[in-house]
C-alpha cells in the first residue's frame, strides 16, 4: 500500500526479466465501484512511446526502460479519485478494456486529504535551577508543536551571531491530529552561559510569513517584564478537599523584587494567598508563584480570580484572569520517549533521556522515571509547562545518567499521569534483560542488481537483539515446504548476552517476480509459537536513499593511549542493503570496520551505524577521516568527512575576522580586520606569515589567540588589522601557515580579496497583519533594507527628536539569487502616538556608503510621509513655485513690452515674446541679436 497527500506526486514501478523485448507492457487500474480492471496505457513491443487508452492523459507520466527491466506510473497531481488498486501485466497482446486476467494483488495507492497548515506554537524553555553551574553544562529546549507540514527550520542565535555546535534535534513526532511536534536543543557550557547576554531560538515554517524569534535574556542593563501564567484549580482538589487554589506564575523576570496581588470579581479578598520566594533560574534572572486558596463553591459559581503583578519593568500593574467559564475541556497528554542518540551512549560520558509531553490540559501533569521498576528521583529536570495558542500545554521531563549506568540496567521508563488519563501512560526503553528477549525479526528483499545480473533473487530474513543465544530458521514458499537454497548464520553478540543472526533463501528471479510469498519461521525460547515473517513482491515499498551522520569521538575517547570509535549513522534507507566505506587520508582501509545489522522503523525505512575503531596515535596523524555510502536509490555515493588538522574555515581561509567588524566600527574606526584559523590536534610549531599583494609584512602584524575546542582539537587564531584605505579594490591579503614539527611539514595559504560592494535599497512601510489588527495598542513598522554586499550592516530607529528607539527586532539577513543580501527589522510603536502623526526613522549603516541611509515614516490625516516630508508640505512646495513661476513670466512680459516702445531690445519679430515664430525657444541674447541685424 502507499499513501500519499492530495496534490503530491506518486510514482509506481513495475520490473519483469524479459529478456526481448516482444511482448506488450500494460498498466491498468480497477475503476471504483466496479471490482473490473480498466487499462490506462500500453507499450507495443519495441516501442518506448505508451499509447493511452484513458481519456485524461494528460494526468499521467509513463516510462519503459527495457535495458532496466522496469517501467513506471507517474500522477503528478494525486486527487481522492485515485485511491484504488493498480497493476502492471506483460502480455501478447494489448487487449480490450475490463481485463480481468492481471497476474498479482497489484499495488493499493491510498490519497489522504491535506491537514490543513498550521504553524508551530514555541517555547524556549528556560534551564532548570540545578543545572545552572559553572562547572557544568546548560541545555536551553525549544519546543516546537501542532504544525503541519512537519518540515521545520530551527536556528539558534547568541548575542546575535548563528551558532552550529551544541546543537541537537529530535526527530518529529505526530499526534493524532496529523500535527507534528519537536525539540530542538542547544547545549553550552556554564561558563558560556553567564558571559552571554541572549539566546534566541529563530524557527522558520510555510505556514509562516515570517520566522518566529523566541529568546531568553541572561543579564540586561534594563528591566525584563515577567510571562504571566494563571492556572486552574486541579479536579483532584475539589473533589478531595472542597477547596480550589487558583496559581499565578511569573517566569523570567529581573530585577528580583516582585509583589502580587488578588482581586475575586474584580474586589479586594481576604481569601487565604501565598507568594513563594523568587528563584534564580538564569544569571539574574528570576522567576516565583504566588496561589490563591478559595472554596470549591467560590470557584464552581463562575467567580472571576484576577492576579495582579508590580514590578519595576511595567509603570501599570500587570494582570492575569481567569474563572471556570474559560477552562477548556480536559485533554490527555501525547508522550514521545525519545532513544539517546549514538553519539551519547559511551561510558565515559552521560546519557540523556527525553519525555516529551504535549497537547494537555489541564496544565499539571505528573512526571515519574523508572530505572528496572525502582523509581528513581536524582538527575532528573523538568522544563516549566508552556501553553499554546489553543491552551494546551507541554512540556519536557529529562533523565540524565552515566554512560556506565547506562548498560548496566535493562529498561527505563517514563511514567506519565494526568487528570484526563484513567490510568497513567508508560513508554519504556529497554536497553538488556535477564529473562529470554524476543528477537526483532526483518524479511528483507532481493537486490535488483542480483536480480538483473544473475537471474536469482535472495531473500534475508534477520533476527537482532534475542536472548538466549540458540535460535533456529526454517522458510515456506506459498505456504509449503520447498527445496530451495538456504543459508543460517552463526549468531553474533552485539551486546551484552544480546545477540543477532540471518537466514537467507535463494531462489530464481522468475519465482520472485511471480509474486511467490516467502515466509521466515523462527523458534526462540522467547516464544511458544514460531515467529513469522512474510514478503513478497507485492510488499515492497519505493527506494528511499539513506540520511548520513558522522559522528565526532566524544572527547573522553580523544587519548594517545586509548582508541577513538567514529560512528556513521544512516537512516531511513529502502531497500535496506546499503555499502558503507571508510578512507583515511583518501586511502580506503578494511581493518577496525564493523557495521550492526539494519534495523526496521514502522514506515518500512531502515537504519544501521557503521564504525571504524583507531588508535589514539592514529587519530592525531591522519588529516581526514571519510565515511562514503553507496545505495540502489543514490545516483553517487554520500561522503561525510572529518577533518582533525589543517584549516576549519571553508577556502579561502583567510576571511573577515569571526565575528566579522562592525560596519559602524569600520566607518567609525576606519578599521579591516583579518583573521587566519589554523585546527589541529597538536599545534605546536605553528607559524604565520603575512603577505600584502605579495610582500611579505613583518611578523608584528599579527596578533594570536589560542583556543581549545571541546572535541580534543586545538585552534590558532592569526588576526591582521589594517586601515581601511590600504583595503582598496585589487588589494589582497595572503596567509601562509606553515607546522615545522612534522616530518612533512605542510605550508597552507589562503588569500583575501577587496570584493565589488553594493550599496542597500531602504523602504520603511506600515504592516497590518493579523497580530497588528487584533492589537488596538500598537502599530508595527517594518524597514526593508535589500540588495546589498556585503551581509554586514546595522539597522537601528529613532524617534522624531532624534532619539534612539529600543525594543525593534532585526532579523538574520538571508542572501538571494544575485548574491546580494536581504534584512528586515520589525518595531512596535504605540498606535496613539503613530495616529498624532510622529515620524520614525530607521537607520541604515552599511560600509559601501560614507553616510548612514535614513528613511522617515509618519501618518498624517491618514497618508504617509515620504522622504521624510508630508504630502501636505509638497503641496505647499508645489503651490509656492507655481507663485514665482508666474510673477516672473509676469515681469519678463511687462520688460519686454517697455522695450518694443523703445525699440531697445525685442525687434521685429512676428512674437512679442522669447518665442521665435517658428515655436523653437531661443537664447534672450540670440533673439536680441537676430533684432539687432534686422534693425541695421
């Protein structure tokens, strides 16, 4: 079966092994309703043209490849109409219509409607108190839920620059409601983390119109205003206690004095309150509850509860209300258990388990996490509950463990309960166990190039992760006993006392493509029953090209005494034999390889990680490292690549220094800034050279910075500052690094170039979207800045008197086809100070222009200013000019008049006026000379 969306295209495939092509090739289809199969198209022998037989087609793509042995059904633009069965037939003769003689059960294509989009709800969970550490490491989560489609773009910012270590993200998960979720993390280190001021998590989705920006602020030289929560009462409460206890959260607030306040009906009350002490949960930043005690009738009668928050960031109280009148109904929580990656698992280092928690309400929910059965209570944090547009809530609850701890206990699980459960929900994780594990059993298909190239087909039947080690195979060929060729192998351990084993059956192409079922039957003492396993021709699914991950050692295995393990990760492959090779400084190696047995997902892909085991002294002599995949559904291999020395940055290596200056600065400063990166894992002996068009500058020039990276390797930074004249166009700037301590001592050069720049288009308009138009307070400007080079630039605003504005949103410039760049920057302004007609200014400092570009915008009586100036002062403009234009013509006139009397200037001429008679406009000098002439 395969399902698609309304609207995507499909295609199906059919193989034979004719080996002349002298039979007719049919694709048909069984007509709804009917139970009759109906033809589409035909190829006649010999013929790569299909004749169709179907009056719309136009709505089909057919293709023959007879050296191939294949021909595939393309519906570009699936609709509900297409859901049925199709078949393909290789026949003496085209036929009629209604054939009922199609050999196989045909492949079932099954159109679904499209959800319609819907956009991520996201939340950037602040870190838990307790890992706030300066010798430990800080996990900042995005969460992302109910969008659809599940394509999602998730960037992580700090202080303003991208970042791309640290980060991890989830594979998406899907609700009920065909709605995705995910989470995205980014992992600093304790230190990082107080130096920084912001971290931003940027998502990008289609049902956007622009990027979502969630940040959090660690330290500001200003007040930050706290996210107010107010939740409900908890059913357990009422029921048990008669009494309600409505909460008031504050998150994420500075400075750390806070007071609440309650109001019931919008009146004082002496109903019993309580306010916690504010917690640290960034660096000072602060967070704290407060909670209102009332009777179960008080709440039940549909009393309005009103919090009431002053704090220094709001000149007004900031208030939150709620009664049961806006309690939406119940609903239980979804829960994803997510497996640690492979990177993860090692016993040196520790290992994350996340439990993710979404859609539920209401917002508490109960988190527990067990470890065998024993419930365990250390290394555990959960994130605040985090509310959604549709008031559902989520969360996520993390197990962190030791990699030793890891293997040695055999399941861990994440217990969820909720009031809208009956009973609490379970997902588990089972790493070993002491008892007979069942095996994982996976029937794989035969490979097309055995098919095509020695007419036999292999059929694999895989059993992985059983215990104990005694495991039998036995294979039925359309449900009976048959002769042909078997194979078993030798189980292999591929844990502790965990083992995997194959079976093959080889029979020929022609059984296969018959449509034979193939049947794989094991006995395990796991189970009382054989497990079976069936495939057949009619069960494959279309090829899908692997996903490659190569993963870094972990820096606990980085050791001159140890070995170093690189993992290469592929997932979501179809069929699932895939080739992996490994080559170490472009040379293909054979030793220290082993590859575990693929594994199968519930959408028929499938996964495997191929390792490759060095030597610590290995890993430090080599430059690259290569993982290279082939597969029936590439084209060309995959390569992944590790580079352990030589330069991280991408050729040419020398570029504006990371981060790059300031285009304020270099106008400011007249300054260029140049750096050079040198990666290895050893950099002793290292050396910089800087050339200027070719001459060599002395070695004082350059400044050096050393930095060690968290992966075992080491940096060198070589940094140039010149003034900005002697960066001119033509000029460039040449690094050469040389290591002498190697036995061949390699000599790296890269060069910068003065580059072409592009002054920015400016445009400063009102936006009226729906966020706008629901918000009578505020009225959002935006500033187009596009079309320059380079990306650097600065974007600020400033009011009327010539102040500078804060609280605008400038987001990441995004390149275009021209190779010029594009940014945007958002502010919110109070709507009633925009209607009395105040003008705004955004600013735009870009190095290819000496002044700073300004564009103005106002609103008056309803239109806007433009350059700066009303419509109404060009009107007066226009009507002044109008004024002196016509006073002069009128003195011109009266001039020239006096002249004629006088016979001074004008002439003769047939026009009393500048105009020769021809109606050509003459010089006044030539026309009085041209009258002088006549007159003598």
């Amino acid at each position: 079966m395969m399902d698609v969306m309304e609207g995507e295209a499909v295609t199906m495939e059919c193989r034979y092994s004719r080996r002349t092509d002298d039979r007719y090739l049919i694709w048909g289809y069984v007509a709804p309703g009917t139970g009759v199969i109906k033809q589409l198209l035909h190829w006649e022998p010999q013929s790569r043209v299909p004749v169709y037989v179907t009056p719309d087609a136009h709505r089909y793509v057919a293709v023959k490849n007879f050296a191939r042995k294949f021909m595939s059904l393309k519906i570009a633009n699936a609709t509900k109409q297409d859901s049925t069965r199709y078949f393909c037939q290789l026949t003496d003769q085209a036929g009629q219509d209604n054939r009922t003689d199609f050999c196989g059960c045909g492949t079932t294509l099954n159109v679904q409607p499209v959800p319609p989009s819907s956009p991520p709800s996201v939340y950037l969970q602040y870190p838990s108190p307790g890992e706030i550490s300066h010798q430990g490491s800080v996990d900042l989560l995005c969460l992302l839920t109910g969008f659809y489609p599940p394509r999602v773009g998730v960037a992580w910012y700090v202080d303003g620059a991208e970042v791309s270590s640290g980060i991890s993200q989830q594979p998406v998960s899907r609700d009920p409601q065909d709605r995705y979720s995910t989470v995205s993390r980014l992992e600093i280190s304790g230190q990082d983390w107080v130096r920084a001021d912001s971290y931003r998590c940027v998502v990008s989705h289609s049902a956007l119109r622009q990027p979502i920006v969630k940040e959090i602020r660690t330290r500001a030289r200003y007040p930050t205003p706290p996210e107010v929560n107010i939740l409900p009462p908890s059913y357990e409460e009422m029921d048990g206690k008669g009494t309600a206890t409505i909460t008031c959260q504050a998150i994420g607030y500075r400075p750390r004095n806070i007071r609440f306040n309650w109001l019931v009906n919008g009146r004082e009350t002496s109903f019993r309150r309580e306010s916690g002490e504010p917690r640290e949960i960034g660096y000072e930043t602060y967070s704290s509850n407060s909670s209102l005690k009332v009777s179960a009738t008080e709440w039940e009668k549909g009393s309005t509860f009103t919090c009431l928050i002053k704090h220094l960031s709001s000149s007004t109280p900031i208030t939150r209300s709620l009664s049961n009148r806006d309690v939406p109904p119940s609903s239980p929580p979804s829960v994803y258990l997510q497996y640690p990656s492979p990177g993860e698992i090692s016993h040196q280092g520790s290992v994350d388990l996340l439990c993710l928690l979404t859609g539920f309400y209401p917002p508490r929910v109960g988190v527990a996490w067990y470890v065998d059965g024993a419930e365990v209570s250390s290394g555990i944090s959960q994130q605040p509950v985090s509310r959604d547009p549709q008031d559902r809530y989520s969360t996520v609850s993390r197990l962190e463990i030791s990699g030793q701890d890891w293997v040695r206990a055999d399941s861990y699980r994440c217990v969820v309960s909720h009031s809208a459960l009956r009973q609490p929900i379970v997902k588990e994780i089972r790493t070993r166990a002491r008892y007979p594990t069942p095996p994982e059993v996976n029937i794989l298909p035969p490979s097309f190039e055995e098919m095509d190239g020695k007419g036999t087909a292999t059929i694999t039947c895989q059993a992985i992760g059983y215990r104990p080690r005694n495991i039998r195979f036995n294979w039925l060929v359309n449900g009976r006993e048959r002769s042909f060729r078997r194979e078993s192998g030798e189980p292999r351990e591929i844990g502790y006392e965990t083992y995997s084993s194959n079976s093959s059956l080889k029979v020929s192409a022609t059984e296969w493509e018959k449509g034979s079922t193939f049947t794989c039957l094991i006995k395990h003492l796991s189970s009382s029953t054989p497990i079976t396993r069936s495939l057949s021709n009619r069960d494959v699914p279309p090829s899908s090209p692997p996903s490659v991950y190569l993963q870094y050692p972990s820096p606990g295995e980085i050791s001159h005494q140890g070995s170093v393990d690189l993992l290469c990760l592929l997932t979501g492959f179809y069929p699932p034999r895939v080739g992996v090779a490994w080559y170490v400084d472009g040379a293909e190696v054979s030793s220290g390889i082993s590859q575990q047995p693929v594994s199968r997902d519930p959408q028929d892909r499938y996964s495997t990680v191929s390792r490759l085991e060095i030597s610590g002294q290995d890993w430090v002599r080599a430059d690259s490292y290569r993982c290279v995949v082939s597969h029936s559904a590439l084209r060309q291999p995959i390569v992944k690549e590790i580079r352990t020395r030589g330069f991280v940055t991408p050729s040419p290596c020398l570029d504006p220094s990371p981060p790059p200056p300031s285009t304020s600065e270099t106008l400011t400063n007249q300054i260029v800034t140049f750096a050079c990166i040198a990666s290895r894992s050893r950099m002793d002996g290292v050396s910089f050279r800087w050339l200027r068009d070719g001459s060599e500058l002395p070695e004082s020039s350059g400044s050096l910075l050393s930095v060690t990276h968290p992966h075992g390797t080491h940096s060198v930074r070589s940094q140039l500052t010149v003034r900005q004249e002697e960066w001119s166009p033509g000029s460039s700037y040449t690094c050469i690094v040389t290591q002498e301590t190697l036995s061949t001592p390699p000599s790296y050069t890269g060069t910068a170039r003065h580059v072409e720049m592009k002054t920015p288009e400016v445009w400063l308009l009102e936006i009226k979207d729906h966020e706008s138009l629901a918000n009578d307070a505020m009225t959002k400007l935006a500033c187009f800045v596009s079309a320059f080079y380079p990306a650097n630039i600065s974007v600020t605003w400033r009011s009327q008197n010539g102040d500078p504005i804060d609280g605008w949103t400038t987001f990441p410039a995004t390149a275009d086809t021209e190779g010029t760049f594009n940014v945007v920057s958002v502010i919110s302004v109070p709507r009633e100070t925009w209607e009395k007609g105040q003008t705004f200014t955004c600013v735009v400092v870009h190095q290819s222009s000496e002044e700073p570009i300004e564009r103005h915008l106002g609103k008056d009586n309803g239109r806007f200013w433009l350059y700066g100036h009303p419509l109404w002062f060009w009107k007066i403009v226009a009507i002044c000019l109008l004024i002196v234009y016509t006073v002069i013509i009128v003195i011109l006139t009266h001039c020239c008049n006096k002249c004629i009397q006088a016979h001074c200037c004008c002439g003769r001429t047939r026009s009393h006026s500048l105009w020769t008679g021809s109606g050509i406009p003459m010089d006044p000098i030539q026309s009085s000379d041209l009258n002088k002439k006549t007159t003598n």
